[in-house]
C-alpha cells in the first residue's frame, strides 16, 4: 500500500484508512482491518464509536495510528482538556495520535483551543495537532494562534462530485505540506453519485480500484 507522510511530522501512513463515521459493525470487523494493514483508525466523541474503537485496539495500540475529534462546543480551553481526558478513557488509552478541531467555531477566538492543544502535546496526552472542515483563512488563522506546533492534518469531504476543496485548500495544504484526509471519498454511497451523473461517468471510475480514504499532500 502507498505511504503518505503526515504533514512535516516524518510518520508514513497508509492511503487508506478506516473511519468510523456511522459505524456499527462491531469489534470484529475493525480487528480484522487492522491486521490486514488498516493502521489509521478515525473517530470522533461525536461518533460514538470511540469505544468500540477501543475495544478494537485492546492489545493492538502499538499497530494503530489513532485519530479522534473535539466538538466545537468544547473549544474553551478547560473544556476541550475534558473533552480530551474523555476521548482517551473512552478509547482506552494514554494518547491520541491525531487529535482534531471537528469543525470551526467562529465563537470562540481559535487562540484558546489551540493554547489547549499545545499542552495537550506538552503533557503527551496528544502527539499531532490537525483540524476538519477548515477553509484557507481557518487554517491561516489557526497556524498563527499556535506557538511551537504545526497543523499536521485537515480532514475534508472530498470525492469525485465534491470537489471545493480544488478552489484553492488543496493546493494550499499542498505548499504547507499539510496531510489532507479525504472523509466520504465515494460521496457516502453510489446512490448519490448515480444522482448527480446520469450518463454514469463517474460510475464508471468508480468501478475501477479506487482509494477508500484518500490522503494527499
């Protein structure tokens, strides 16, 4: 499987990963995932998977890169540690690999999350620090509102009939060496492709090997 470097961090992860957006397959399924080469894992405390994650990786944390998510009600700082402390009990282990701002807050200036996620990082309870669903102003905002780390990661919607993020973020995280994840890369189901494409172009490029979960520099 090809191998995509995590922003500057030097950690090589495969293409594909496995996220657990509603997901309710059981323990079983994630285990076998991991040991055919699955090592991303992605959550969220919004998904209510983080559990079933956990009981996934019992025994296992060494093969998983893990990935979780704050909601923004929880961008003060003291929330977003609690938020954090309750990820990690629920997922049954010391640090989150990946730990990531779900969503912007316009709310709340983006200096008190991010002075939260730097001591999450100080205290080893995360290793990266990476945002979702953030536009090119966002990520500038949010990069300078941080003292010592660097935006690792942006997961965003991205597929063949969603593609906003060609209208300048890509290429952006792409200069800034920024890992670009790619949520619903097969549009959440060829349904809503065959929807938006009639004459079944994209259906077509779909039926050859495509990437579950893209991720791109």
């Amino acid at each position: 499987m090809l191998l995509r470097e995590l922003g500057k961090t030097g950690i090589r992860l495969p293409e594909i990963g496995f996220g657990t957006w509603n997901y309710s397959g059981g323990v079983e399924p994630l285990r076998a995932a991991i040991e055919r080469g699955a090592r991303l894992i992605d959550t969220a405390e919004s998904y209510g998977t983080e559990e079933i994650v956990g009981e996934a990786i019992k025994g296992r944390r060494h093969q998983v890169f893990l990935a979780s998510k704050a909601l923004p009600r929880n961008f003060r700082r003291r929330d977003l540690l609690a938020a954090a402390e309750r990820s990690l009990r629920r997922l049954g282990t010391d640090h989150i690999d990946l730990y990531q701002l779900h969503w912007p807050n316009l709310t709340i200036p983006i200096e008190e999350p991010m002075r939260a996620m730097e001591e999450l990082v100080d205290t080893g309870k995360i290793r990266f620090i990476g945002v979702s669903n953030f536009s090119v102003r966002d990520m500038v905002n949010t990069q300078a509102a941080l003292s010592k780390q660097r935006i690792a990661a942006n997961q965003v919607r991205y597929s063949l009939i969603e593609r906003t993020i060609e209208g300048g973020l890509l290429e952006y995280c792409q200069k800034k060496r920024i890992m670009v994840i790619a949520y619903s890369p097969l549009a959440t189901g060829l349904g809503n492709i065959r929807a938006a494409d009639p004459e079944g172009f994209f259906v077509r490029l779909l039926r050859r090997p495509t990437r579950a979960k893209l991720k791109l520099h």
